[in-house]
C-alpha cells in the first residue's frame, strides 16, 4: 500500500477510535463540592481560572471587548443572555457551557480536575452561615463581598434585593485584582472594570436552603420541574436560579448581573450546582426524564410571559441551541445531546 494512503487510513482508524471513546464514557469525571476538594485542588482549580484569564481569545470577531479565554465564555452568554434564559433550553444551554468550561479549563490550562460545585443549601441555614461560606475565604476560596454602597436611588437596578450589604469592589482573594472587560448589562464592548459583590445573605436564607429545592422536586414533568427552578422576576418569585445569583450579586455585584454574571467565577459554581440538581431529578426516572423537554423557544412567552401573554413555538430534542463556535465541533447542539450527563458530549458524575 502507498505510505500516504497507509497514513490516511491509520488516521481515520485513529479517529474513529476516539469517536467511539468520545461516545462511551467509562471514566466520568468526578464533580465536586467546593469545601470537599483538598488545599491543593481548590489552589490548581483557582490557578487554572487565572490561566484562562491570561490566554487569547477566539471570538474577539464577534465579541469585540473579548482579551481572553475567560472572555470568550462572557462575551457569548452577554450576547445571547436575550435567548438563553426563561426557554425551554436554559437548562440544558447552561448544562454544555459549564462542561465547555471545564473542558477548556483541562485542555488548555493544564487542570486535572473536574468543575467544582457549590451546594449553597449547606451555607444558607443563616446569614451568619452564609457569610462565613468555603467558597468566600480569600485564602482556599474565590474572595468576599464588596464594601457597602447604598444603591437604594440607583435607577440602573432592575430588581432591589433586600439585605443586601455590599456593592463594591471584591478587595481579597484571588480576583481582586481581575477585569471584568464586557458588560455590565448587554454590552460587548471593552469596559473593563472590577469584579463586584453585593451579599443579601437574608436572600440566601430565603431561597437556597435545602427546603427551596423541594417545590422543584416534587414536579413530575420537565415543563414543571424548569418553571419551578427559573422561577419569575419578582423577589417573591425567584427561585434557587436567582437566589444563587442575587445571595452573592444583589444590586450591583456581578453575579447579579443576568448579562455579565460569567464574569464572575463564581458563575461556573453556582451553575454546576443548578446541573446537578437537574441531574438528580432526571435520576429518578431516567429512561422517561432523559428525554423529557418542554418550554418555549423564545424569552418571555408562556409560561414564562411576564410582560402581557405572548406565546411561541416550544422545543423538541431536536431543537439546536446556538453556541458560536465555543462547542468543538460545530457552533450549534442540539438539546439530545445534552439530555444525559454520561453520554454523547458529556462524561462527568457528581459526587
Ligand atoms: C450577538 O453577536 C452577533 C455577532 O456575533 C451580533 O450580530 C448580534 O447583534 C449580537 N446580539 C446581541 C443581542 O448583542
Ligand atoms: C440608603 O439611601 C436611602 C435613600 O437615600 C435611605 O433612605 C437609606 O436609609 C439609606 N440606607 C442606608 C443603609 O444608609
Ligand atoms: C407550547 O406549549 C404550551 C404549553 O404546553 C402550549 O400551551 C402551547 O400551545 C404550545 N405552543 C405551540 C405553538 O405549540
Ligand atoms: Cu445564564
């Protein structure tokens, strides 16, 4: 045989090979929560964050404040916040963009690891417990609250959280130093600014203890279970989704922000929890769960119409959500092959 053709053939036995280890997943990687990881795992995680921080991005085309890796993960949930939340695919949109994350984190960063979650439940019992949560500490965490500002006059803020107790700028930990180089808001372009927190930890008592996550699990169908867990827009109608969010952001932290909220690290934490519990509720009937999917296609029409009845189309397994290019392959996948945690893309567990 001519060495040439020789080479092609190895290379597609080779290929075909990986596309069969890519599609069997035999050694999931293990998630944890955040205060289970060793010193120095939760050192290599933090390390491998400020790693993506520094490599160059790809989608500055399309994103034109984008100077990172990291970057490339915020520009994409800005420019899509419009679409991706109060739809049938919220979930499984967050699902493949924190395994995005965390592959990159491991192909380009050197990280070993899994992504880290963190099980707010066990932090949201009080607010004393809240502030004194693994995931604050400036030495083994990601960095406290941001000095007070009163931001009750604020006409920027869309939603006052009560409680809240900070605002400004995260002055320890390992992001202090950090710029946040899109948002706030929807907005693409190079801003760069601090990473901001805003603790409500009476929201945090209101919304993730263990209690919150009973309403979600007691609903038997998708379309049940996603209403309960992206809640509405309202104090009184957020749910764990908010509450992760709004606990840690309020006013005016980043995380608060429904645009620029991957700017903070926390983010991949609070989401990776979400996928879990998802997960475990697909888990307990899982040959019907795996391929249940319902909601609208486009934000705010029922059940999630807030602002006046509106309807649209609903998803299927088939529906294909928009990535840009930060999915390997191809920039769109479609919602059956996120469906299950170990299948198709995806291989990873929670322990
Ligand atoms: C999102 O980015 C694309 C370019 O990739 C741009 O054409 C579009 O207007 C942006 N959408 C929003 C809502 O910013
Ligand atoms: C914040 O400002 C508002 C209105 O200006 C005022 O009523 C309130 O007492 C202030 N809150 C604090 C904690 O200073
Ligand atoms: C979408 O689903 C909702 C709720 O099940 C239903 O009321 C609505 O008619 C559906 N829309 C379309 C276009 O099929
Ligand atoms: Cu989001």
């Amino acid at each position: 045989m001519h060495s040439f053709s020789k080479l092609v053939s190895a290379a597609l036995a080779f290929g075909l090979l990986l596309s069969q280890v890519a599609a069997t997943c035999t050694r999931p990687l293990q998630r944890k929560e955040w205060r289970t990881l060793r010193a120095s795992e939760k050192q290599a995680y933090i390390k491998a964050v400020g790693c993506m921080q520094t490599k160059p991005g790809l989608l500055g085309d399309l994103y034109p404040g984008v100077r990172s890796r990291f970057d490339d993960f915020l520009g994409l949930h800005i420019n899509q916040t419009d679409f991706i939340h109060f739809v049938g695919f919220f979930q499984p949109w967050h699902r493949l963009f924190v395994a995005t994350y965390e592959a990159s984190l491991r192909s380009e960063c050197g990280y070993t690891g899994a992504q880290p979650y963190w099980d707010w439940s066990l932090d949201s019992w009080s607010e004393a417990a809240f502030l004194e949560s693994p995931v604050f500490d400036p030495a083994t965490g990601f960095g406290g609250n941001g000095p007070y500002i009163n931001s009750t006059d604020d006409a920027s803020v869309r939603l006052h959280i009560p409680g809240k107790t900070g605002g400004g700028c995260v002055l320890n930990g390992p992001f202090k130093d950090m710029s946040v180089n899109m948002g706030p808001g929807l907005n693409n372009d190079y801003n760069p600014h601090c990473l901001t927190r805003d603790f409500s930890p009476w929201l945090a008592t209101q919304k993730l203890q263990f209690i919150n996550s009973f309403t979600p699990f007691l609903q038997t169908t998708f379309s049940k279970f996603d209403v309960a867990v992206q809640g509405s827009i309202d104090v009184a109608g957020l749910t764990y989704h908010g509450g992760g969010h709004l606990s840690v952001g309020g006013d005016l932290g980043t995380m608060g922000d429904v645009y620029a909220s991957p700017g903070d690290p926390l983010f991949f934490l609070h989401h990776a929890n979400m996928d879990r519990l998802w997960n475990l509720w697909q888990r307990i009937d899982f040959p019907r769960r795996s391929k249940d999917i319902a909601g609208p296609t486009v934000q705010f029409t029922a059940p999630f119409d807030f602002f006046g009845p509106a309807t649209s189309t609903n998803v299927t397994l088939d529906y294909a959500m928009d990535f840009k290019h930060l999915a390997s392959s191809s920039s769109s996948v479609k919602i059956s092959e996120v469906m299950d945690i170990q299948a198709g893309r995806l291989c990873y567990t929670y322990v």
